[in-house]
C-alpha cells in the first residue's frame, strides 16, 4: 500500500513570495489533516478535511494560508505571502475515518515539505 | 498548562535496559493516545495506539493507560541504538478527533 505522498521535499523562498504544497493521502483514506512543525515543537494542525469538507480549520492563519481539497482527495495548501517565521516542515497526514465521532483515527504522515524563508 | 506534556530529555539509556517515556494530558475527555516516533529530519512514524486503560504490548514496546491519572507512558524492552530518535505523545478527544501532539522526549541509547 502507498504512503501519503507529498511535493516537493524542499522549498527555499523570500519573505512575501508565495509558496504551495501538494498531498495525496493513502487510498481511501477519508480524512487529511495539513501540520505545521517548527523545530524542536510537536506538529501543530492547520487543517483538517473529512472527504472534501473542512472540520476543523481554527489554528489556520486565514490572512495567509489557504487550503483546498478538490474532490476530496488530493490536497494543496498555499502560503501568500510568506513570513519568516513561516519556516517550518510542512506535514501532511490521512487517517481512515476521523469523522466526529470517531475514536480510532490512526494517522499516517507524509515525508513532509521543509520550508525555508529568507 | 499545555494540553499534553512530556519531559523534553534527552533521556539517555544504555543498551539492553528498559526506556520509559512518559506523558500527561489535560483533557479528562480524552479517548485515543498515541505514541510516534520521530528520526531527525524524518516525519513521524506511528508505532502505538492505545484506548483503553491498561497495558497493551507490541514486541518491544508497551503502551500504558491510566485515565484516572491522565498518564500514558511507553516502556520500550532491550533498547537498541536504532531506538535513538524523538517520541511523540499524541492525544485525540473522540469528538472533535483533532489529535494534540507533546513536544515530544529526545531518547538516546548509548552503546
């Protein structure tokens, strides 16, 4: 079975440029869930889709940050504009089910995006 | 206080002995509880869910829940180098199913 896939790996930009990042969730996986980890911190959710529905969106800097999960199965997140302290690994995960309701919600991360502003 | 807890380290732990990891949360609602393990520059890999008081055992590794106490710790038996990395303790409330995430314990087995 695939993993979550993530892209790119890598992205060095200026502050006030822009920046998107991509995700594919495990096949059939119904919920994905975009993190942000600063070093030396646990992630922190951003966002949070059931299918192509937000759940839970409360820690996303709306000003900024933007989600979108088209279809309800890949997923980008764009940062406009960046700030340095935007710099960060950007995760994404997926989880079977984490519906409301729902108890066993194991998530799955991917490899991440590391983000450099300068 | 922040919602979950755990002891930054590094907690540094010969070969062969026994490593426990320890985390307390806040939230008495609380229903799942995970522990990740997460190698520098690597994301974070699941490796124990638990969701019901007790013990629960996994080869090497054993989960402990105790809801009265709002504690859940992770004993890993014969520890190995390859055990070096950060753990993650991650709690969910069932009905939100947003999971929280501690800072995570840096684990250092030494030779």
């Amino acid at each position: 079975e695939a993993g979550v896939a993530q892209s790119p790996r890598y992205k060095i930009i200026e502050k006030r440029q822009s920046v998107a990042f991509w995700c594919n969730p495990i096949s059939g996986h119904a919920t994905l869930y975009w993190y942000q980890q600063i070093l030396g911190q646990g992630p922190k959710l951003l966002i949070q889709f059931q299918n192509n529905g937000v759940v839970d969106d409360s820690q996303l800097p709306k000003d900024r940050f933007s989600a979108e999960r088209l279809k309800g199965v890949d997923s980008t997140l764009k940062i406009q504009p960046a700030k340095l302290e935007d710099s960060a690994v950007y995760l994404c995960a997926s989880s079977y089910s984490g519906g409301v309701g729902e108890i066993y919600n194991e998530q799955f991360f991917g490899p991440g995006t590391r983000l450099t502003v300068l | 206080q922040k919602e979950v807890e755990q002891n930054s380290g590094p907690l540094s732990v010969p070969e062969g002995a026994i490593a426990s990891l320890n985390c307390t949360y806040s939230d008495r609602g609380s229903q799942s509880f995970f522990w990740y393990r997460q190698y520098s520059g690597k994301s974070p890999e699941l490796i124990m869910s638990i969701y019901s008081n007790g013990d629960k055992e996994d080869g090497r590794f054993t989960a402990q829940l105790n809801k009265a106490s709002q504690y859940v710790s992770l004993l890993i038996r014969d520890s190995q180098p390859s055990d070096s990395a950060t753990y993650l303790c991650a709690v969910s409330h069932s009905s939100a199913s947003k999971i929280i995430f501690g800072s995570g314990t840096r684990l250092s087995i030494r030779p």
